[in-house]
C-alpha cells in the first residue's frame, strides 16, 4: 500500500477506515473539553461525532454558496491557539468538488506549528486530481486520509490508511490498540493492489466518472432538476424543485438516493450516487416521467 501511495512505510499507518483515522487525531490532538477542531460544511459527518466523543469544540467555516469552495480567509482567521485540526474533504462528501491544491498547500504552510490540516481523500480515485499524500515528509502539518471504502469497494473490510509524517505517525500508533486489522482485512486489502486487482479497479473507476459526467448531462436536462453540481467524486449532488417530492417516488420504486435537504445550504438537494448503467437508465425514466 505505501508503494501504492507513494509513501515510505513509516508514513502510513493503517487503521479501521478512515473513521478510525479520524478518531485517533481527535484523540491525540486535542484535549478533552479544551481544544478545538475545524470543519467546512457541508462536509462528512464524521469529523462531528469523533469531536464529540472526545468533548473538542467543533467551530464551523461553512464552504462559500454555490461554489462550495473553501473559504480559506475566514478559516485562517477561525484558528487559535485552542484550534488543533483543521479537516478538509477532497474530493468533498455530499458536495463532490475538490480543493484546488494550491488553496490546500497554502493553508498547510500557513498553519505550520499552528494547526495539523487533515486532507481527506475518500474520493480522490474518481479524481484528476493528484493526492497530497507525496508532500508529507516536507511538512509535517499535513495528514492525508486514504480508504479502500469508496473507489476499491470494500467498506466491509474497514481498512483506511492515514498518511502523515513519520512522527506524525509514530504518536498515533501509540494510541492504536494492538491487532487492529483482522486476517480477512488484509487478504481483501491485498487482492486490491495485485495487478488484476487494480486493473478491475482502473477500469471500473473509468466506467464511472464517465458514467458520472453524462448522468450529470442528462440530469440537468430534466424539467424538475434545478441544478446539478460537478463532481469528481462517484456521486452527483442535485438539486430538484422538490427533493421530498422525489424521495417518495424513488423509495416507492426501490431506488435510494441519500438525503441532505435539511441541512444549510442544501435545501431540495439529493446525493446521488452513480450505479450500474441499468439503474441509471431506471432512475433518469422514472424523473423523466414526472
Ligand atoms: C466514507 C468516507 C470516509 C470513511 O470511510 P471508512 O469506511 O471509515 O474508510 C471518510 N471520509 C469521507 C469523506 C467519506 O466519504
């Protein structure tokens, strides 16, 4: 994997997805009801709930409207001395943009000895974009969370990777308990990286970008679609005349879509993530009808 990566081995730590990733810089980073950790929304959620367990404050540098982009002016001007992690999604989750990489690398560098910048990259396999993984020997602020959840399928397996400086790693194996990954983890995690693993993954990641890029044609052509966002990611995040119009047929119908249109700024938006090219046939037929 840390050839996969780019990395040295003693860069990478591998963890219970990157959930457990997350979980572990929260832990070490910040003190029980007196640090602080950044986050962007809309973003994932789980930044939010390894906070709370550990009693950090979370402060909220919402991403700008409708562009999603990262505020970086209000978010370096967010950070204190209490303020320890500060986490950004790219591509991000539900909105599916990614971060210009030099927005990345400036915050990174302008938050040296302040904050550590964790650059989550659920996504990044469906992305143009390169990974920061390759930059965490310079600067030893900078966390890159890598996952086999999303593009390799197998988020049953809960195997996540987290990059960092090897000092950066060696404190957090500190507080990873002992055996983390079971043996069938690592069986699964290795079928991944052999050449006909990542072959069936290059491949299937090709299927659905492409896939991704014309459902987002198709999508913004029909009648109740006010607007669909770019992605880099395996989803689209739409938004529609009426999303709770549009959870009832999908649900009556057996499709699924993932709903954000009760949180800021995503009022009547849908996620929607690319299936097989029979389910995204079904799916455009069925809005098309309405
Ligand atoms: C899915 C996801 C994760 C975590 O996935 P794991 O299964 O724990 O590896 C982390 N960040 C984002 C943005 C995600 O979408």
């Amino acid at each position: 994997m840390a050839r996969f990566y780019r990395v040295d081995q003693a860069q990478l730590l591998l963890t219970r997805g990157s959930d457990e990733g997350i979980d572990l810089l929260v832990r070490a980073f910040c003190r029980a009801g007196r640090d602080a950790v950044i986050e962007c929304p809309p973003c994932f959620g789980m930044y939010r709930v390894a906070a709370g367990i550990q009693g950090a404050k979370v402060v909220s540098v919402p991403l700008l409207a409708p562009s999603f982009d990262v505020d970086a002016d209000t978010l370096l001007r967010s950070v204190d001395e209490r303020c320890k992690l500060v986490f950004l999604t790219s591509p991000n989750n539900p909105t599916g943009n990614s971060v210009a990489r030099q927005v990345l690398l400036d915050l990174v560098e302008a938050l040296s000895r302040k904050a550590v910048v964790v650059v989550d990259e659920a996504y990044i396999e469906f992305s143009e974009q390169r990974s920061l993984a390759e930059l965490v020997s310079e600067s030893d602020n900078l966390v890159v969370l890598r996952t086999l959840s999303k593009a390799f399928a197998l988020a049953g397996a809960r195997c996540g990777a987290l990059i960092a400086h090897q000092s950066v790693v060696e404190l957090l194996r500190r507080i990873l308990p002992p055996y983390p990954l079971p043996t069938p983890t690592v069986r699964a995690a290795l079928g991944v990286f052999d050449s006909a693993g990542q072959q069936h993954t290059a491949n299937k990641i090709k299927r659905i970008s492409l896939m991704r890029d014309s459902m987002n044609k198709l999508l913004t052509e029909l009648p109740i679609v006010d607007r669909v966002w770019p992605s880099d990611a395996n989803f689209l995040l739409v938004r529609f005349d009426n999303a709770a119009r549009v959870l009832a047929l999908t649900a009556d119908a057996g499709i699924v879509l993932r709903d954000f249109s009760k949180q800021p700024r995503l009022e009547n938006c849908l996620r929607i993530t690319i299936g097989t090219p029979d389910q995204n046939a079904r799916l455009l037929a069925l809005l098309g009808e309405h």
